[in-house]
C-alpha cells in the first residue's frame, strides 16, 4: 500500500510540474482496484492485455508487444499514471482506447507494422506522445485532441494529415519523415525547446498561425508555411531544401541565434519587414532562383558572420549598423559591392575578415582589426554558430533529398545542439 501510494503521489507530481492543464484530472488522488498497480508489466497476450483493460485507473510502466494480437481493446482504462508502450505489435490492425483520457508519462506507438486504425478519442493529456513507425496509421485517432502536453513526436508514419494537437504550449514538437503527410495545422502558441518539420511529403502545408514564441526552429523540406503570428524565435531558424517560393515572416522581430535559409530551390522573395536582430550567425546560401536579398529593412544588429551566396541583383541592408563577426557576400548577379564596402570601411562589421564579389569585381580584406578580439564572447557563439550551419547544409546538399533524409535530420538537429553552446 505504502509503495502504491508513492508511485501515485510522484506520477501526480510529475504530471502537475509538467504539463497538466486540467486540475480534475491532476489534483483527484485515482483510486486503484486492486491489480492495477503495474511494475514495468509487459503484456504479450490477450489474457494480459485484458488484465490492464479492467482498471478504470492503472498505476505503472506498461507495455504491449508481440504478434498475439490483431486487435489491442483497452477499453475501460481511463487513466495512466505511468508510461503506455504498444510496441512491435506486428499482427495488430487496432488499437482501441476510446475511454482513456490521460497518459501522465510517454504514450508511445513504436514499430506497429499493421496497424491501421487507433481510437484515442476522448485523450487531452499526455506527457509525451510519440508516433514512430506506423506505416499503415493514416489518421492519428485524437478525436478530442490532445490539450495537454510537453511533447508532441510524429515520425516515419502513414498519416495524411496531422490534427488533433490543440495544445496551447510545448517543449518538443517534431514531425519528420512522414511521406504521405499533406498537412500540419496546430493551434500552437508557444515551444520552448525544438519546433522542426522535416523530410515529410514535400507537399506538405504548414499553417502554425497560433504561434507567437519559439526556440530553436527547423523547416525542412516544406511546401508552404505559415506563421502570420510569430514574433520573437529565442534560437535558431533554419529554412531549407524547401519548395517555398517566398519566405515571410511579416511579425519577426527577433532571431536570438542564428538565421540559415539555404538549398531552397523555388525561393523567389525573402520578407522580414520587421526584424531587428539576429542573434548569431546569418546565412542566405545556394537558393537558385532568389535574386534579392531585400526585405530585411529594419535588420539593425547581427550578431555573428555573414554568408551570402548567389546571383543577387538586388539587395540591401538598409538598417544595419553591427555585424560582430566577418562578411562574406559572392553574387555572380548584377548587384556591386559598393554598399558593402562602405558598410566595411566604416567599421560596423566588427569581424576580421570581410570578402565581397560582385558587379563590380571582388574585394576583401582580413586582418586584425583594433579592438576586437576574435574569440570574444558573442562573436564566439557567433562564429561557432556560422561554422555549424555551414557543416549542415554541406551535409544536406552531399545527401539528396530522398536518400539521404535520416543523415540530413541528424545534421540539422547537430547544428541545433552546436548553436546552443
Ligand atoms: C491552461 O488553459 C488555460 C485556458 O484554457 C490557459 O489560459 C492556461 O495558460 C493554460 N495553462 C497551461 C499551463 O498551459
Ligand atoms: C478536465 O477533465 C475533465 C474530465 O475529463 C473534463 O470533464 C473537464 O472538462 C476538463 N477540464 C478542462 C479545463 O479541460
Ligand atoms: C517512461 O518513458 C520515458 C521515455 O520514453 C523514460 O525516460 C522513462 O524512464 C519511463 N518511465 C519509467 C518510470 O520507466
Ligand atoms: C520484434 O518482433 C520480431 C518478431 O517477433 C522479433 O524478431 C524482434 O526481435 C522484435 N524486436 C524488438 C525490438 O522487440
Ligand atoms: C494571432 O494571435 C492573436 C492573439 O492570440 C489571435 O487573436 C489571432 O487570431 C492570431 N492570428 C492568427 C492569424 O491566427
Ligand atoms: C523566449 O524568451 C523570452 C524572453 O526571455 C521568454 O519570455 C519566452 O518565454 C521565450 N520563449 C520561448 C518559446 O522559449
Ligand atoms: C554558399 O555558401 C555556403 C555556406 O557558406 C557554402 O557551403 C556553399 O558552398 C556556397 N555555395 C556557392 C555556390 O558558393
Ligand atoms: C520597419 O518596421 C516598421 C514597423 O516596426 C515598419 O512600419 C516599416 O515599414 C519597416 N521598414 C521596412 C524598411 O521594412
Ligand atoms: C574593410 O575595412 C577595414 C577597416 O575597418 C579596411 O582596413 C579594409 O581594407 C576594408 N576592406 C576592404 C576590402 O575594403
Ligand atoms: C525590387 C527591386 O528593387 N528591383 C530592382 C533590382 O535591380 C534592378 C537593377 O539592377 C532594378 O531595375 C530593379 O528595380
């Protein structure tokens, strides 16, 4: 009994430090039938699985695995506290649970070959919800939707559409490598740690016009994007190897590290009428069809180097009067360096090195400047951010978009983690 209690008491405790919304459901103490308190139980037949079905309240980490089944039926169960694992179900084509509302640890759905068909409907609460490797899962089941949460992780699965998230906040929300996913829309308000939608169908429609507040973002191989409300990214953002045509961000005021948009082969325009600062470094690389890098008028401080590649005719930094790390810009277009050079000679790139070829011929100078030590701090982060988005893309352009999608990811989430030093 006294062991029972504990582990309720820090499966409560968890979930109300973590992401409960809900004070019914978090702050009621469950009442536990007898049998239904579970030490990491791993069910591999029906008879087990039905052993959890019958608690309205199961306490504990539980598993279901194994090929017994073609239907897993937890009807009955309307709360866990505790992890709920259905993995390596090979044989289940369903998963009913339309009476379980909570999930306090990681709901997980992991290499279910068959399965076809899961009724979560009336679950709001969940720490983590993970979906991995789910080819035959076309719709996630969250009848209700999922209202409490820190994270949110969809990847490698059959879905056609990703619905059913309403939450207002979360840490993680990861969709990647889900090829037949046409759209995400998410009433999102906020992520605190990683927002990345990556190598799912390149049809795929983003629309997070909710979302105010993020940290590190990744968009990765995107059709169209949408996110008319974010104003401040307190990470990085990266944009690449999308079929976007134009990137706005027409609320953006500020990037706390580092801006990459690179490898997107339809980019045309470039919009971020209002940002002021990026926090590291700033990358605009190998976008084929973007001939202007106009559109960031108000962009006054960078805070790491600069990188700029392509056949620019146009483009201009109106506004900025700080780059604290060097300045790279190679254009076979028409634009001349003229601006560049002045922005160089009165001495707002703070870097030692600064490279412009252009129209009119190529420049550069690199020397140790008075004053400014190269490994001071924010040129440091500055610079060590450049180096790791240079080292992502270079990754993402050696692995074609198809093949090489796993390697890719990895590089994407090890400039996120390098950017966060
Ligand atoms: C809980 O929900 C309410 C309204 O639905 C919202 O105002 C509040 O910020 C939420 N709290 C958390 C911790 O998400
Ligand atoms: C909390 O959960 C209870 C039980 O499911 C539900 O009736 C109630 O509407 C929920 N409250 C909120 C604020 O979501
Ligand atoms: C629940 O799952 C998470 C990750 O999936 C794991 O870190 C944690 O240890 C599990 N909880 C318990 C009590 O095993
Ligand atoms: C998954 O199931 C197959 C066949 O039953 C088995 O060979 C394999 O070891 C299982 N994998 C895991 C991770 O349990
Ligand atoms: C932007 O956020 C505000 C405040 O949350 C909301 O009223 C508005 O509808 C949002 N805009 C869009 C396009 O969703
Ligand atoms: C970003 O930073 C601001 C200021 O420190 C903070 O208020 C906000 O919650 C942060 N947002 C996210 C999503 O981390
Ligand atoms: C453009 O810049 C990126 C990052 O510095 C670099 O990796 C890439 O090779 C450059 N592309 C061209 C065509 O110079
Ligand atoms: C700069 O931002 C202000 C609003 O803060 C806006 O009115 C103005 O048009 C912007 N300037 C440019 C050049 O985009
Ligand atoms: C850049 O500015 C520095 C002075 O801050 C100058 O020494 C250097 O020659 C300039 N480089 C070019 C290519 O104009
Ligand atoms: C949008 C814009 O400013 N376009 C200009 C780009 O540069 C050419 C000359 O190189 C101008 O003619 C365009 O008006």
């Amino acid at each position: 009994m006294q062991f029972k209690n504990l582990i309720v008491t820090s499966a409560l405790t968890g979930l109300a430090l973590g992401a409960a919304n809900n004070s019914t459901l978090t702050t009621a103490t469950p009442t536990v039938a007898s049998g239904c308190t579970f030490s990491d139980f791993t069910a591999t037949d029906s008879a087990q699985v039905a052993q959890v079905a019958a608690c309205e309240t199961a306490v504990g980490d539980i598993t279901v695995q194994g090929t017994a089944f073609g239907a897993i039926d937890i009807t009955g169960v309307q709360a866990i506290y505790g992890n709920f694992t259905v993995q390596n179900a090979t044989q289940a084509v369903t998963l009913n649970a339309p009476t379980l509302q909570i999930v306090s640890g990681t709901l997980e759905l992991n290499a279910n070959t068959i399965l076809a068909t899961v009724n979560f409907a009336q679950l709001t609460t969940v720490d983590t919800l993970h979906y991995n490797a789910l080819p035959a899962l076309e719709t996630t089941g969250l009848t209700t939707g999922i209202t409490s949460a820190n994270s949110v992780i969809i990847e490698d699965t059959g879905l056609t559409s990703l619905d059913g998230i309403n939450v207002f906040q979360l840490g993680t929300f990861n969709v990647n490598n889900n090829g037949d996913i046409e759209s995400i829309n998410s009433g999102l308000e906020s992520v605190t740690d990683l927002l990345s939608i990556s190598y799912n169908a390149e049809k795929v429609d983003v629309v997070l016009d909710k979302l105010t507040s993020a940290n590190n973002v990744i968009f990765q191989s995107v059709n169209s994007l949408s996110t008319k409300n974010l104003t401040s990214i307190n990470g990085s953002l990266s944009v690449t190897l999308t079929s976007l045509d134009t990137l706005e961000f027409s609320l953006l005021k500020s990037i706390g590290n580092s801006l990459t948009i690179a490898h997107n082969d339809e980019l045309e325009s470039l919009d971020f009428p209002v940002l002021t600062s990026v926090g590291g470094a700033f990358q605009i690389s190998d976008n084929p069809l973007l001939t202007s890098f106009d559109g960031f008028g108000n962009l006054s401080s960078i805070g790491g180097s600069v990188n700029i590649n392509g056949t620019f005719d146009n483009g201009t930094f109106s506004a900025l009067t700080k780059v604290a790390g060097g300045f790279t810009l190679k254009t076979d277009g028409t634009l001349s360096c003229s601006e560049f050079e002045q922005l160089n000679s009165s001495g707002d790139i703070k870097g030692d090195k600064y490279y412009c070829s252009g129209a009119g011929g190529a420049s550069s100078s690199s020397s140790h400047k008075s004053g400014n030590s190269d490994s001071g701090s924010s040129t440091a982060s500055g610079s060590s951010a450049s180096g790791s988005s240079a080292s992502s893309t270079t990754k993402a352009a050696e692995a074609p978009a198809n093949s090489g999608k796993v390697a890719a990811v990895f590089a994407g989430f090890a400039a996120i983690g390098a950017a966060l030093f």
